[in-house]
C-alpha cells in the first residue's frame, strides 16, 4: 500500500535544544526563506532614490542623530525644573526640529521604495 501523502508532509525534525521536536516547515531557515521569496524591494527611479543613495545623506543624518543625542542629555541634565525659559524655549525648539528631520527621513525613504506605497 502506497504511504498517505499527509503522513509524507509532515516531518519531524530531530535537533536537539528547545525548539528540536519542532514541525520542519516552521524551522527558521524555512519561514526566512520564505519571507525573503516574497519580497522584493524595487528602487524607484526618483528623486528621493537620488537623495538616499547618496553618500552625503547617510553622514548627514548620523550628524543629526549624534546632535540629537547631545540635545537630550542637555535637556535631561540641565533642565530638570525648567527654571531658565529660554534654555527651556531652545531645547523645545531644536526637539520639535529634531522631529520634523527625522518624519521628514522616514517619508523620502520610504518614497525610495516602489512597493512600499
């Protein structure tokens, strides 16, 4: 008698650690593989494509990260009980600049990409 074509599916995979009695077809490699089939990012050709290959913008915005960072430690150190207002003032400025760079980013990066939209 022919073996049922159900039982054949379904394979054990004997490995030993935590996850070593798991079905096969939910290993890792397999559910990787098969999310990398799936998608496939297409550069668009535009101007947002031309902003983000190149090298300038990478360096630019690790600036602004690194700037960032600096921001918030002189606002987590220095102004604590917001007695100076124009400190206060300048830090909630240059935050809601930081802000706006960094949608301002998300937005042309993801206008980069064809399948995104």
């Amino acid at each position: 008698a022919a073996p049922s074509p159900l039982k054949n599916s379904i394979t054990l995979k004997q490995e030993p650690g935590l996850f070593g009695k798991m079905r096969s077809e939910f290993s890792m490699d397999s559910v990787q593989k098969h999310l990398m089939d799936d998608v496939t990012y297409e550069m668009a050709d535009n101007r947002c494509s031309d902003i983000v290959t190149h090298p300038v913008f990478d360096r630019f915005m690790m600036t602004i990260v690194i700037l960032n960072c600096i921001e918030l430690f002189i606002s987590v150190e220095f102004d604590y009980d917001a007695s100076n207002d124009v400190l206060h003032n300048i830090l909630l400025v240059t935050e809601n600049a930081f802000c706006s760079i960094f949608l301002i980013e998300i937005c042309v990066r993801s206008c980069t990409y064809r399948n995104c939209m």
